[in-house]
C-alpha cells in the first residue's frame, strides 16, 4: 500500500482487495497520507475476514464485505458504486 500512495496521482482512487485477518503494521502512517490527500480508498473483503484496521483508509471510500454461503447473494456478479455525477461498474 505505501509504494501504491507513492506513485499515485493528483486524481486516483485506490480499489483494495483483502480479506486478510492480520493487523496492518504501519496503518496510522498510511491513514495520515490517505487523509493528507482526501484519496478515497475502497476495500472489498474477501473472504469477509479482514482486519478492522483496514476501515481507517476508508474515510474518503467505503469497505464492502463479500458474504459467502448465503442464498440471497451471489457474490462476484456485480459491483456497482454510484455516485450522482458518475458510474463505475466493476
């Protein structure tokens, strides 16, 4: 995460996929350069096993979970975020 802060641009968004249980070791440094730059940083957990560390980058994005096992959802089909003035469909 920290080269990917490094290299980015004036106008990027950061989409991470992680369904890691560990802590993340240097998260406050990351959280002040994600609030540095407003960057919004969307984290989709899969498997929904993530550390809740990682919701501190999120402030700017949005943390989204993957069920598994469920009847109702079908997970991977369809990733929608939509905003007034745009679309990003994954």
């Amino acid at each position: 995460m920290s080269k990917v802060l490094k290299d980015l641009g004036p106008n990027e968004v950061v989409i991470l996929i992680t369904g890691t249980g560990e802590r993340m070791t240097n998260i406050h440094e990351l959280t002040r350069r994600v609030e540095e730059r407003q960057l919004p940083v969307y984290i989709i957990s899969y498997p929904p096993t993530l550390d809740t560390t990682y919701t501190m980058l999120a402030r700017w994005g949005g943390v989204y979970s993957v069920a598994e096992n469920s009847h109702n959802i079908q997970p991977l089909i369809h990733l929608q975020v939509r905003r007034e003035s745009d679309q990003l469909d994954f």
